[in-house]
C-alpha cells in the first residue's frame, strides 16, 4: 500500500507518539483499557501528553492510519520481533534514558525477572513441559511462581506426580543459590526458547481479533478501506473474526452453559439489536417461562442506543471465548471444521 503522511487538521505530520496516540483515542474507553494496563508510567504520561496536546485529527487521517496498521501487520503475514527492532520502536515513544534501562534489563544477567515471565506462560504449556521434569525441579518452579498460576498447573499435571511435587514442596526448605541458577537457566535456554519460536500467532487473528472489538460502524468503516488497499488481507480477517451471529454455531450444551452465565441485563441488551434468526436460537434454548420474560424485557425496554447493543453483544461473545478457554464449550466458526481454541 502506498504511504500517505498521517498530518492533523493542523498540517504537522504525527510523530510516532502522536500516532499511538491517536490509536488510543480511536479505540476509546472500553477498548483501549486492556492496553492501557500493559503500558507503565512514563509510557502512559507520554502518551497522554500527546493526547492532550494533538487537537484535532481529520476522519480521514484516523481512518488512514488505522488501515496502514493493519496493512502493515498482515501484509508479510506476520511480524519479527527482536531485540534491534524493539529499541528502536522504544525509541520512538520513550526517552533515551528510559529506552536505555529498559534495553539493559532485557540484555541483562541470566534469570533476570524470569519468574515473572515465567508466570505469564499458558498453564497448559507450562504443565506439559513440567510433567517431563523431576518432581523435585517441578516443585522448585512451582514454589517461585504465582501461587494462582500454580494451582492451574498443579490441576493438569497427572494427579500421582501433582500430589508428589505437592509433597516436595510442603517438605522444602531454602533452595541453594546455585540449584535455582540452573533451574532458570534450563528454563530460559528450553521452555522460553521454545515458546518464542511456537507461539507466534497468524497477523490476521490477531487484526481480527482487533476488528471484532470495533462497534459495527467502525468496522464497517475500516474493513472497507482495507479492502481497497488489501483485498485478500480483508478477507482473510473476516473469516477469522468471531461475532455475535456465530454464537448460534454452539451447540446445545455449549449455548445452555453460555446462557446459563450470561448476564440478564447484557443479554436482553444484546437480542433487542439482533437479527430475528439469532433471536429465535437464543430465546429456543431458554426454558419457556425464561423466555417469555426475556422477550417482555426487550418489549418493555423501548429503543436502544446501537452502541449499548454492540457492547452487549461483544460482552456475550467475550463470555464464550473465556468459556471456551476454560474448555466449559467449543466454538468453531463452521459446523464440523476448524474449531477455534482460544
């Protein structure tokens, strides 16, 4: 896609700050707070002096920069991250100093925060690589990791082996310096080395994952200007994003579970703005006195604004991949093909 300079109403050409700036402003409150929780304090000062400061932005030029994003990010199918690539995207945000503490932490000495990474592994790879080890070495991992994390891993692992590190660990006393050095050392050098090169996700789930947190207008709005400037990409994205309508895809015990956790409130929010399809499969599966009340809800709620109906209709959508995740359901995108783990 070809390159247009990204200028406010003002004429200046953003800077990188100012362009995560107006990211930020166009995913809005209930979108962005994910990413705001991820950023520290001098990014988020950063940013929201740039904010502050960027006045007016043209349509257009939010509407641009979002597209390049998103062209970016999927037109070579993926990203390389390394660390050359991460300072100088640092660099572009944060102070040099800043940049310099940060980049000397990640070049710093071995097991440097290693168990605060290692917290934030999928219980399921942590557990599968750990059921490999030495209950002894499992319990040392274990007893330095989030008790929360712990517990998620200790409930996969075979029921023998978790009661033995269990054991191990109740039994434990202060584990040489030495000992623990090693256990880092194998994990960085084996487990974290072998995530980095297998969880690399497809670019487009990633952007459609983004795209299904649009309102419907926004991203109306954006998949059409991606598909002028990157047809296939478009595509693509759209067969990998996961709405409301796809949650009549569940089956029975998969929609009965859903319903079962929903909130009545977001639910009736969420079928006031549905198709009458999605409205019949989802009053069809409620007991006959649940939706006689659920359908005197909606009829007693008058209009509603279409921005309430997309935020409740994303809240059901977030339940059931949080659901799924649990392994409480199974949603797929097609009946019988490519189910979706998430």
């Amino acid at each position: 896609m070809a390159s247009r300079a990204l200028t406010p109403s003002s004429g200046r050409r953003l800077s990188g700050v100012e362009r995560a700036a107006v990211l930020m402003l166009a995913l809005g409150e209930t979108h962005g707070e994910e990413v705001w929780k991820l950023l520290d304090d001098d990014e988020i000062r950063d940013l929201s002096a740039a904010m502050s400061s960027l006045g007016a932005v043209e349509v257009e030029t939010v509407e641009n920069l979002m597209v390049e994003f998103a062209s970016r990010l999927t037109s070579n199918g993926g990203i390389v991250g390394d660390v050359e690539s991460t300072e100088r995207l640092l660099t572009q945000f944060l102070p040099k100093e800043r940049v310099g503490s940060i980049m000397e932490e990640i070049r710093g000495p071995a097991g440097r925060n290693m168990w605060e990474k290692l917290s934030n592994v999928p219980e399921a790879a942590l557990a599968n690589y750990l059921k490999n080890e030495y209950p002894q070495t499992v319990a040392v991992v274990l007893s330095k990791i989030r008790a929360e994390q712990a517990a998620r891993v200790l409930a996969i692992l075979p029921e023998d082996f978790a009661l033995d590190v269990v054991r191990r660990m109740l039994a434990m006393e202060s584990v040489q310096k030495d000992i623990l050095e090693r256990v880092e050392q194998t994990l960085r050098s084996e487990l974290m080395s072998s995530l980095s090169q297998t969880s690399r996700r497809d670019a487009h789930e990633v952007m459609a994952e983004i795209f299904n947190a649009f309102d419907r207008q926004t991203e109306t709005r954006f998949l059409t200007k991606l598909e002028e400037a990157a047809k296939e990409s478009a595509e693509r994205i759209k067969q990998l994003m996961f709405t409301f309508d796809d949650l009549a895809k569940l089956d029975s015990a998969g929609i009965q579970t859903l319903l079962r956790d929903a909130p009545r409130d977001r639910l009736t929010v969420a079928l006031k703005g549905a198709s009458q399809l999605m409205r019949e499969f989802i009053l069809g599966n409620l007991s006959g006195r649940a939706a006689r009340m659920l359908a005197d809800d909606m009829e007693a709620m008058g209009p509603v604004r279409l921005r309430d109906v997309d935020e409740a209709q994303a809240a059901l959508v977030n339940l059931a991949k949080d659901l799924a995740a649990r392994g409480q359901i199974t949603i797929s995108k097609s009946k019988g093909e490519d189910e979706l783990v998430y």
